[in-house]
C-alpha cells in the first residue's frame, strides 16, 4: 500500500515504486487501489486489473473506487 501512496503522478515513479505488481496482490482492497491508482494517472493496466479482480466477497459495499476505470475509458475513448 505505501508504493501506492508514494508513486506520485509520474509513471515512470509508479513502475519503480511497484504499483502494477500490486495488481497480483493476495488482498482484494490493495488491487482494489492499485487498479483506482492507475486509472487516475490514465495507465492503460487499470482495465486488465479490473479484470482480473475476483469476485466482491458477500455483503461488500459497492468500490466507488473502481468507476474511477470507467471514467478512464471514457477519456482514452474521447467521450
């Protein structure tokens, strides 16, 4: 989670700081905020983490952090 916090906005910062591999972690929040990460600095590898994301275990609220890809593709997508 702290490689999260300190990638900044440069993408070079974020693959040094190790914010793609998050996207393997075993804990479902922390590729939960790898993926929401990635997205807000419009890094491609938000939409395969998304993905790949297991199912929300029962009785999880809803991760408005994930929209955050939405709204990506929606910018990538020019709409």
């Amino acid at each position: 989670m702290a490689a999260l916090l300190s990638a900044g906005a440069d993408p070079d910062a974020r693959d040094e700081h190790g914010t793609p591999a998050l996207l393997d972690d075993a804990s479902r929040p922390v590729r939960v905020s790898a993926v929401h990460g990635l997205a807000r600095h419009d890094d491609e590898r938000c939409v395969e983490g998304a993905r790949r994301l297991p199912p929300a275990p029962p009785g999880t609220s809803y991760e408005y952090d994930l929209d955050e890809v939405w709204r990506y593709e929606r910018r990538r997508d020019g709409r």
